[in-house]
C-alpha cells in the first residue's frame, strides 16, 4: 500500500480512545476526548533495537488539533517524516455538530501542494461519508458510530485498493478503557491482507485522556512497533 494511502488510514481511524455517553455527536466525542478541551498535540515515536520510547525526540509524526468549547474541530494540522517521504498538511474545518465540513492542503516532498474540500454526509444516524467535492477525488471514506459515537468502523476505497477497519474495545475491572484492537482487511489489486492494528493505553490524565499509548502488531507481541505521547490544553 502506498503512502498516501497508509495517511488516510491513519485520519480515518482517528484513534479514538475513550467512551463518551451523551446523547448529541461532536467530533470530540468521536474521537474519545473527554473534559473542557482545547487542543491536543500527538507524537508518534517508533520503537528501535527493542528500546521503547519515553520521550518525543526522535518523532516522525505529529498532529495538533483545536476544539471549541462545544467540541467541534477548528484545525487538525499533521506532519509525518516517513522514509522517502515527507508529509504536511492542514485542515481547517466549518460548521458544528454533524453539519461539518473542511478545506485541506496537503503536500508530499517537493511536489505540489493540493487543496481539496469535503464535507460530511450524514446517511444514517450513526454513519456519514467524507464525502470529497471535487471530481478530481474518486475515493469514498464511510464511518460507522457506536451509540456512544465512538468509532465502530471504517471503510475507504479508491481505484485498485479498498479497506475496512473494525474496532473492539476492552476494558479493565474498573470499567475503564485499557486497549482497542482494530481488524484491518485490506485488498489491492485483487489481493487481500487481513492484520491487526492493536493500542494500548498505558497512561492517562486527570480527565481520563490517554496520555501514552503503545501501537502492536499482533494482540501478544512483546513489543511495541511505536508509541504515541499525547499533551492535552483545557478551556
């Protein structure tokens, strides 16, 4: 699978980590923040000669998001510095609730950069498609919700490559949330892949915000092929 492609992935997923309960849909609740947020800064660091991480040093991607006070992204801006390429891009975002829609440029290495719109398009209760408004984008990207509005899962699919990701959600005697595990069935080419894309939450803050989080492989590796440190600014 491509670059691009393993960047859509990573934005669909959105990684959301924590159950929310209420009853109105924001983006915040989808991607499993809790408490007054504000923004949230990510760094992805990757696990190198059995060493695991402590620290933001040697990240290869970063993400910063804004929220209002009532949830809804303002901006997401990323950066991902992966062998042979070099991703950037920023999204600013309208609207509120589940009338959202959002402008994005993006740019690989030293090629042009390319602005597209999307909007969502709400076509069940719990399910919306980004949907691309530019006919120069073919791809469709199709998220389902649980009741909570956590992510339950994610399809996308573009010429020669489609994929669907479905999350499980384990939690500890607490009732607290320990690790997500999403089955990931790819196909390319008329070639399918099925893999697991494991995370587990190791710390978390005063709001119950995971504040480290391992990526694995498999269920049972031993260790993690990347750790992501989170830092959270509260209204």
């Amino acid at each position: 699978m491509n670059f691009i492609k393993q960047i859509i992935l990573v934005v669909a997923v959105a990684m959301s980590f924590v159950m929310n309960g209420q009853n109105a849909y924001n983006q915040k609740k989808e991607y499993g923040y809790n408490g007054p947020l504000k923004k949230v800064t990510t760094y992805m660091v990757n696990v190198s000669a059995y060493r695991i991480p402590t620290d933001t040093l040697d990240y290869f991607g970063k993400s910063t998001m804004n929220f209002t006070k009532n949830g809804d992204i303002t901006t997401y801006h990323r950066f991902y510095d992966m062998p042979n390429y070099l991703y950037k891009s920023k999204a600013v975002f309208s609207g509120s609730g589940k009338n959202i829609s959002y402008k994005e440029a993006s740019k690989v290495n030293d090629a042009a950069e390319v602005n597209m719109n999307y909007k969502f398009v709400w076509v069940e209760p719990l399910k919306y498609e980004i949907k691309p408004l530019s006919q120069n984008d073919s791809t469709s990207r199709f998220i389902t919700l649980n009741p909570d509005f956590s992510i339950d899962k994610v399809v996308f699919k573009s010429s020669n490559f489609e994929s669907e990701e479905k999350a499980s959600y384990h939690y500890n005697n607490e009732n607290q949330l320990e690790k997500i595990v999403y089955k990931v069935t790819s196909t390319e080419n008329n070639v399918t892949t099925v893999k697991d894309d494991v995370r587990v939450i190791k710390s978390v803050d005063v709001f119950n915000n995971a504040t480290v989080i391992y990526f694995y492989e498999k269920e049972h590796s031993r260790f993690p092929k990347s750790v992501v440190f989170r830092y959270y600014e509260y209204y």
